[in-house]
C-alpha cells in the first residue's frame, strides 16, 4: 500500500472509531413517540411523560438564556430522546447524528449523584455537553466538520478536548446551578481521597487513561479537581477561552494543553500536579483535626483491588456480602473468623444491592427485551442459604431495593413504571404475586424500602424538589410520617433496627455513618468517623454492633464498631469544605425555573428525523482493504440509515458506487442494497479458475432478525439474516462474450453466549461463538459457498489466563462459475491459496505479562502487555494443475490434492491508548511453519504486526 493511502486509511479508522456505527431498531415499536421544542432543543418523548419533557425544555431554555459565561456564546439546537422504558440510569450527547438521549430511570442509591432531581441533573450536565461541542466547533475542527460532516467534528474535537474536561466541566455546571451537584458530595471524591491521604498521586497520563492493576479516579473527578482549579485561582472564564481554542487548534501539536499553557502559564499536565496538591494538602490538614474511632478489620488483604459491599450479619455473627474483584464479577460470600465461603453468583445487573435475612438473600437482575435494546427490566432473584436453590420470582417488571420482611413471606420493592413514578410494592416472596400496592400520592422519588423488625410498618427514602427524607408507612393505618428533616446532604444505604435507622451521610463532609429515631423525633447521632468513606451499614440483632464498607485505595472493606460511640452531630456550615465559587450568574437554579407553555405534536420518526450527519472519507463496513467517501444520513431514532459510498479496493485495484438502506423498526431490520463495481476475480471454467476483470451491478435486499438478553452473567444473542441479491457481469478480460447473471440467496446465523469479564481478564472464562453464512445461486452450479466460524472460550490456569479454540470451514468449489470474496482467515504465517474447501483449527492460551501504566508524550499509553501462544492445524483442499500430450496437443490434467498448514508460534500484544482516546492493541506476532508454503516454499517462519481496536 502506498504511503499515502496509508496516512489516509489512519485518518479513517480514527473517524470511525470516533463515531462508531450503531445497530438500529433499538426502541419499542409500539411507543407513540411525542414532540416539543423551543428555540434550544426539541424534545421526542412516548405518550405519558409530557410533563418531564416539559421540565427539561425549561431548564435548558433557562441555562441557555442565562447560564454560559464559563463555556462560551455559541449554540447549536439539539434533538433530545427521553427514554422511558431503560432501567439503566444515564444520559449522553453524541453525534452523527448530534443528539442526546436521556435515560429517565433514576438511580436507587442516593449517595453517588447528588440530591437534584435525576431528570434536572441530566438537563444540566448534557445541555452543558451541547455547549461544549458548539464552542469547540471552531477553526481547524470547523474545517474537519465541514469536510467531514459529524464524524469529522467528532474525531477533531476527541483529538483536541481530553475527555476528562467534557465530563469535569459538567459536573462543575451541575454544581454550580443546583444545592448539591456531584462537586458538594463525599463519595464522588473517595478515591482522589483515598489515594491522596496515603501520598499517592499518579502521573497525569496515568490519572487519564487509568489502570488494570490500581484504583483510579475515573476521568469524572479527575476533569471536576482541574476545572474546578483553574477556575478558583485563574478566572471563571478561562475554561471557556481554553476550549475554544483547544478547537481551533490555534496553537497546533498538543492543542488542549497549548491552550491551557497560553491562559493559565501551565500545561495539562502542571495544571494536574497544582490542583492535585492543592486538593491534597486541603486534604491532609483536614484528616488531621479527625477524631478517628476504632474500628476491627473484617476482611483480609488482598494483593488485587477487591470490593466487599452490602454486608449483613446472621445470628451466629457471620457476615454475608458481596465480593468483587479486578479479576472476579461478583458474587455472593460468608466470612466467619477470617474464613471466606463462596455462596452464590449475582448475574448482571442495572443497580447492584442485596438485602438479607437469617436464611434468605434477595437481589435484582437485568433482563432485555430479545429485541429492543432501549427495553429492559429489573427482576427480583431469591436464594435460599438451607437448600441453596435460587429463583427469579418476577419476569418482565422493573423491580429495584427489594427487602424479605422477617419471616420471608413477602418482599416490598420499588417499582418503577413507564409514566416515570414510583411506588412500593408488596410481593408474594414465593409467587412474585403482587399483594398490596402503596401509592406515591406525591409523585415523590421513593427508595429501599426496608420493614420494621415487627413488620408492622415501612421504612423508605423519599426525595422531593432536590431534598431527601426518611419515612415511616404504617400498615395497620395506613398512614406515613416523616421521620427526618428535608436535607439536600446525600443518604445512602441503610439498616433497620428496633427504634433506630442506620445509614451512610455527607453531613460532616464525609460519608459517615449515622442514626435516627424511627419514631419521628429527628435527632440525628453520628456514629462512625473514617478518613474516607463509610458505606452499607448493618447491625447485629442486639444492635451492640455495626459492620460498614469502608472505602480505601485498595477497594471497599470490611470493618466492625461497636454502636455506642453514638453522638449528637451538629450540622455545620460547609460551603468553604467544598471550595465550590459561585457567582451572581451561575448559582443553583432549579427551585426558579420558569414554566413555558408547549404545543405537543405527534412525531414520526421515518423521514422526519432523518438528517445528512456525515460525508467524506470511510472504508467498508466488512473490510479495511477498502477506501473512498461517503455520505451517511440517519434519523434520531435510530431506525433508519442510509448511505451512499464510491470505494476503491486496495486488493484487486478496483473501484464501486455502493448504496444500502436499512429500516428496523420491528421485529425484523430490512434492508436494500445495491452496487456497481469493477472485479479482478477469477473465473471457473472446467475446474480451472481463470484470473479476469470484469464489471459487476447487484442489487436486492432483505431482513434480520437481531434478538438478544441476559442470563445471569451470560449476554447471549441470536440474529438471523436472510437476502436476495441479484447478480450481473460482463465485460470480462478473459472472453467478452461471457455475460453471467444470476440470482442467489445470501443467509447467515450467529449465536453468541459469553460470559461477563472482570478488568483484568485478558478474555471471558467461558463463552461461546458460531456464524455461520451460506450464498447459494438459485441454479445447480454458478455460484455457492458456505463458511462457519466458531469460538470457543475456557478458563485459563489462573483468574486472568484464557484458553479459546476456533473452529473455521469454508467450501466454495472451484467448479463454481463465480466466486465470492475469499474472506478466511487462513493458519498464521500462511498465505491463502485458492482452494475448494478449507478447515482450521486453532488454539490460543493468553495470559497478561505487564501493566507498565506509562504514557509518551500524550502520544500512547501503555495499559497492558498480553502473551498469546498459538497453534493452527489446518487442511486445504485444491487442485493440481500438470500438462499431458504433446507440444501441439497439449492436454491439461486436473488432480485433486490436500494440503496441510500447520504453525505454531507466540504473538506479544501491547494494550495501548493512542492520543488518550483509542484504545488499540498493537501486536507482534512470530509463526513457525511446519509444512512448506506453496507461495514461498523455502520460507519457514514469518514475523507479523497487526493491530485490533479494542480491548
């Protein structure tokens, strides 16, 4: 390949790994999709959730006309989907097309996002991401977004704007515009606590791109620790200054922090060490005027970061929990006096919990709807500790904080519906059977809920206008009292005794854990004082004692106190303990949102939502052999793309105008496709395939069924396709009298069912994967070819070791008058022959050497090294080709014959992020030959690069 397609085929694959393709048809065909818009954002919304639409147009339009001197003027309109039917609680701004989606589920556990409301913390931390995109579309990303369309914008602000400020910066404006955002709560800051208060702050490319072997701060708290920073000590609207020309690359290599050095005198990576010393001696000062109390050590240490959450004693004062690891996903144990016993698996889950009794555990699982990814649930899983038997008690609801009343009978749980409200239910625990419904007359958020030891009533944490309370729901009367105060100090988990809640708080600016009167006098005691973190409380049946998660730089712990060091807490006053600058313009607006009044229009998402995103250079979707332009258009939805394309095969030297659509909503995608193309191929005649050129147009189209779900820490997927494709050729070099048309039936079927992996798994420990396409012309022998691929994975010999074998098989006669691309994967160290039929077998056992954790120059960072030992064993059948008779009569003799492929060898793969965004594995791969290779026979071992993005 020449350098210069080359260079472009780099710059390619960095627009697509940017704006990566995403499968279509994901919601429910039967939601009535809605419409409102203002001058800022236009809101699609399912029938029932008016009134949240409705809020979120306000707030935007508010911060919009008010709220971005620290991002910039610039604005662009956006298309929002509110997603009614997740129960994964997110939102994101993407493009290509631009849009954001909000998904509309709040989280349970109260103690991680802050206390807004979940609808208004998305308002304000994606709008500002709609900010950051339209300030940064200036100069050079200006002109790769005109080039380009979307994708160009993409890849040129991804290159340009470190994640970390994005994600920083707006969780700065959800701190600034609302009581308490992310930047005014403890448990956001525990492991920048954690790690600071034991010395340890790791180099900038490490805090950036992270770790397999260590505890980093995600790029959430690390973006806020810097924004934050830089805003305190050089100007509020710095940031904005830095960001618009971060995207006009205004100062060339290594645009961000340019920027960042032209307006503050530092680069990225002092800014980083300043803030990072600055938070840790506020830090360190701080720790030292604690009254630590003395807690006992439940588990023991481990060399790999392992996390033990919700713990909950038994009678005989053993301690279950939840266990995971860098190298484990999580499971269920019992530790008693330094023993540890594995209980059960947990499958997959949107928000993880468990509750317990003396004998019975209760938990939620995801399920996915087999067909829209954007539909999905939240079931309640049992587990007897007697018999060891589990059992999924509900399918199909979304269910969350389920809690076993005492003698196990019935479990109350929040249910979350689709007109996004709240209320508990209460749940035949044998049946699932729904028994007693408690309305949420308020529409208040409702959370874990959890019975009084008498169940005679219900404890559970409610939030109204920003604000958290306990409340008390009393059977027998059916009447609620408010146990605490309104607080806008995060709550998180908690533990029910006779007349006491326990639970985690912020109040002393540190999760700590805390006591409250169960009858209503509001008295609150503090009981635990930690250094970072103290988390899912429990106590013993005397309530004499209390275990809790205490949060270090090596994972959730468990540790023991005793209940009577349970003192007064007087609130204090901690504006200046979070360092949070507010201004005249940017302070917490969410209690004077104005209301606007909207038309609501129906929204048909066909035609209507489609825009022209993107346009420039791709390559093909089923080879990087291949390079050219396209345009691309796609609706908001996500059910409809189209696109346009003229490609140019690096391979034969042939260039094609390809065009497909495709449409999914429903159960089956359909889709159309058409091409005309140039071919270097060959031609079989007589059992010889003759080399040719000739010109091709097919066109035809059909339908997918892609159906998927989760079983227990399985994802496991089906999807069946099945095509028409009508062929037509001519103009053949080789006679030009050979005019081949024909029809055939293109089919595939692909199973997958793989395990979930912890970080440090090089590959799952057990999973499975087979596809499996047939082509076959609708006449006895012009075309036809079958190829199966297969995947096999086991567990290695230690936690992270992998053992795979993959089974391929290919058959596609050279009898066959036309032939399709030869798209196998032949033994390594080999190259591919024609052939009629092809069978390997391959072995790998991979295993992780190193994780150096060190970058270059912003350039790439080294996360980890692999070791990959193979074995290919493969047989191919072909012909032999010899000439009989005499000069004049020469007579060709065709002689079938097998050849065997066998290599072995060893591949060293580097897990790298390149310029802080791609993560691609670079390989060097060493194959030792064991049968002659046809194409080179005196060639016995070959030495290969190859690259694979992600991992």
């Amino acid at each position: 390949m020449k350098p210069t397609l080359r260079l472009l085929l780099i710059l390619v694959l960095s627009c697509a790994f940017v704006g990566s393709a995403q499968t279509i048809g994901n919601h429910d065909a039967n939601i009535n999709w809605k419409t409102i818009e203002n001058e800022n954002v236009k809101i699609i919304f399912p029938r029932g959730t008016s009134a949240q639409a409705r809020r979120i147009a306000d707030v935007i339009e508010y911060i919009h006309n008010h709220k971005t001197i620290s991002v910039g003027e610039k604005s662009k309109k956006i298309d929002l989907v509110l997603q009614n039917q997740q129960t994964i609680s997110n939102g994101f701004v993407t493009l290509s097309p631009y849009r954001s989606e909000f998904f509309a589920i709040s989280p349970q556990d109260q103690s991680s996002l802050g206390t807004p409301d979940w609808l208004d913390l998305l308002s304000v931390h994606e709008y500002r991401h709609a900010l950051q995109y339209a300030n940064a579309n200036r100069g050079l990303t200006k002109i790769f977004h005109v080039i380009a369309g979307q994708n160009g914008w993409a890849a040129s602000q991804g290159l340009s704007i470190p994640s970390w400020y994005l994600e920083g910066d707006a969780v700065l404006s959800e701190t600034l515009l609302s009581e308490n955002g992310r930047g005014r709560i403890p448990y956001f800051f525990k492991e920048q606590r954690a790690l600071f208060l034991e010395g340890k702050i790791y180099s900038y490319h490490k805090a950036q791109n992270g770790s397999y072997k260590d505890i980093v701060p995600n790029i959430y708290p690390l973006g806020y620790m810097i924004n934050n920073h830089v805003r305190n000590n050089y100007g509020i609207e710095k940031g904005s200054k830095i960001l618009a020309d971060a995207g006009k690359y205004k100062y060339g290599f290594y645009p961000f922090s340019s920027a960042m050095k032209a307006h503050t005198g530092l680069t990225t990576t002092k800014m980083y060490k300043e803030s990072a010393l600055a938070l840790q001696e506020k830090w360190v000062s701080e720790a030292a005027q604690l009254d630590i109390l003395e807690t006992k050590k439940i588990t023991k240490n481990n060399k790999t970061i392992t996390h033990y959450t919700f713990p909950h004693y038994r009678k005989d004062g053993s301690i279950i929990a939840i266990k995971k690891s860098f190298q484990e996903t999580p499971y269920i144990v019992q530790l008693d006096n330094g023993i540890e016993e594995k209980l059960t698996t947990i499958g997959i889950s949107a928000q993880e919990y468990l509750a317990s009794t003396e004998n019975k555990l209760v938990w939620t699982e995801h399920q996915r709807d087999p067909r829209y990814a954007n539909k999905n649930y939240s079931n309640i899983v049992t587990y007897d500790l007697t018999t060891k038997s589990k059992n999924t008690i509900t399918t199909k609801q979304r269910y969350f904080s389920p809690s076993y009343n005492s003698n196990t009978k019935k479990i109350a749980a929040v249910k979350y519906s689709e007109n996004i409200s709240y209320q508990i239910d209460l749940i035949d625990a044998e049946t699932g059977h729904v028994l007693e419904t408690i309305l949420n007359k308020e529409s208040l958020f409702i959370s874990t809920p959890k019975w009084t030891k008498d169940d005679k009533a219900l404890i559970y944490l409610a939030k109204k206008q920003g604000k958290l309370a306990f409340f008390k729901y009393t059977f027998e009367t059916k009447k609620t009292i408010q146990l605490s105060d309104w607080t806008n100090f995060t709550i998180g988990q908690y533990s029910v005794g006779d007349e006491k809640i326990y639970f985690s708080g912020a109040f002393s600016g540190i999760d700590n854990i805390y006591s409250i009167d169960t009858f209503g006098n509001k008295q609150l005691k503090k009981i635990t004082s930690v250094k970072v973190g103290a988390y899912f409380p429990n106590i013993t049946e005397d309530e004499q004692k209390i275990v809790f998660s205490e949060f270090t730089s090596n994972g959730y712990q468990l540790r023991e106190q005793k209940t009577n060091t349970a003192k007064h807490f007087v609130f204090k006053n901690l504006d200046a303990f979070y360092n949070v600058k507010t201004t005249e313009i940017e302070h917490s607006i969410l209690d004077s949102i104005p209301e606007n009044s909207y038309d609501i229009k129906e929204y048909s998402s066909f035609f209507r939502g489609t825009k022209l995103h993107s346009w420039g250079l791709t390559t093909s979707t089923t080879s990087t052999n291949t390079l050219g332009a396209n345009v691309q258009f796609k609706n908001i939805l996500n059910d409809f793309n189209a696109n346009v394309a003229v490609l140019r095969n690096l391979n034969e030297n042939t260039n094609s105008l390809r065009a497909n659509i495709s449409y999914g909503r429903g159960l089956l995608n359909w889709n159309f496709n058409t091409a005309t193309l140039d071919r270097n191929s060959t031609f079989g005649f007589n059992d010889i395939g003759f080399s040719t050129s000739f010109n091709e147009i097919f066109y035809g189209g059909g339908f997918s069924i892609p159906l998927s779900r989760y079983k227990g820490n399985y994802s496991q997927s089906l999807k069946l396709a099945f095509n028409y494709i009508q062929h037509s050729t001519s103009n053949y070099s080789l006679d030009d009298s050979i005019n081949l048309d024909f029809g055939a039936f293109e089919s595939s079927f692909t199973f997958s069912n793989i395990r979930r992996r912890a970080l440090q798994n090089v590959a799952p420990r057990w999973g499975q994967y087979i596809n499996i396409n047939y082509n076959k012309s609708n006449d006895e022998s012009t075309a036809e070819k079958l190829y199966i691929n297969s995947l096999f994975f086991f567990p290695g010999i230690v936690k992270n070791h992998s053992l795979n074998f993959a089974l391929n098989w290919q058959k596609e006669l050279l009898s066959n008058t036309y032939r399709y691309s030869d798209t196998f994967r032949y033994a390594r160290g080999y190259s591919g022959i024609v052939n009629s039929e092809v069978v390997k077998i391959s072995s790998n056992y991979e295993l992780p050497l190193l994780y150096p954790d060190f970058g270059i120059w912003g350039i790439t960072y080294f996360k980890r090294i692999r070791l990959n030992a193979f074995f290919d064993a493969s047989v191919l059948q072909t012909n032999e080709y010899t000439i009989e008779g005499t000069e004049f009569d020469p007579i060709i003799v065709i002689s079938p014959i097998s050849l065997n492929q066998n290599s072995y060898g060893a591949e060293l793969i580097f897990d790298n992020i390149y310029f802080n965004i791609a993560p691609i594995a670079l390989g060097l791969r060493q194959s030792f030959l064991l049968n002659n290779n046809l194409s080179n026979p005196t060639k016995t071992n070959a030495f290969e690069v190859f690259l694979q993005l992600g991992f």
